[in-house]
C-alpha cells in the first residue's frame, strides 16, 4: 500500500500495475495504425500516441519513456526514422544495411526508430511486419 501512496496520476497507477507494456507513439495516426496490425496483442501491449494539447512527435515519445522508466513503468518507444535528422544523427539516418542500422541503437535500448522514414510506408508492403 506504501507504494500506492507515492503515485500521484492514475495513469501512473495503471501503467506499474496491468501487466502490460506501454508503447509510445508518435502521432494519433500511427497509434491508429498499430492498433489495427496488433490488435490480438491487447492483453500484453498498450499503443500510446504522444500526442497532447494538439501536438506529438519523437521529442514527446522519448520524454514519456525516460519519465516512465524512472518511475519503474515497463515502456517503450517507436519513432519514424526522421526522428534522427532532427537530432543530426546523419550516419545512422544515411545506413542503407538494416541490420547495422537496427544496432545502432542511437536513442537508447527503449527508444526504437523504424527502418523506413515513416510507419505509413509498411502500409506499402504489410508482410514486412508480419515476416
């Protein structure tokens, strides 16, 4: 009960205690996108978009991820690859091997930026999510 009191949002009391993993999103859109490829995955996974007060982004998802983490929350983060250019992360933006760019790792073990620019280009080919 100790720990309850240390809370102070609802979400945070939820986020520490459903079992399931909170995944931070860019925008509505995407958050829409991955609800309709993952819906079966309910029970363990929770698609979250970052956006608040009109507006999301790479910035908020890795704030929110940092924030959880500190506060114990199992979470996580996926942000399209632009996110590197607005960090001047050019050599990992410009890897054309997926595997050494998978590696690269440049926001951390929880912040995972996608492969292509934005998640609307896996609408393109969809077997590339479930392969």
């Amino acid at each position: 009960m100790a720990t309850f009191k240390s809370l102070t949002q609802s979400d945070t009391v939820d986020g520490k205690y459903s079992g399931r993993r909170k995944i931070y999103l860019e925008s509505d859109e995407d958050l829409a996108v991955f609800q309709r490829w993952f819906f079966n995955e309910g029970e363990f996974i929770e698609f979250i978009s970052s956006t608040v007060d009109g507006s999301g982004g790479c910035t908020k998802v890795i704030g929110f991820v940092e924030k959880d983490r500190e506060m114990g929350i199992v979470s996580f983060g996926i942000v399209d690859r632009d996110a590197l250019m607005r960090e001047g992360i050019w050599d990992i933006l410009l890897e054309e091997n997926d595997e050494a760019f998978k590696t690269a790792r440049p926001f951390g073990n929880f912040v995972t930026p996608l492969c292509r620019w934005e998640i609307e280009n896996y609408l393109l080919e969809p077997e590339v999510i479930h392969g």
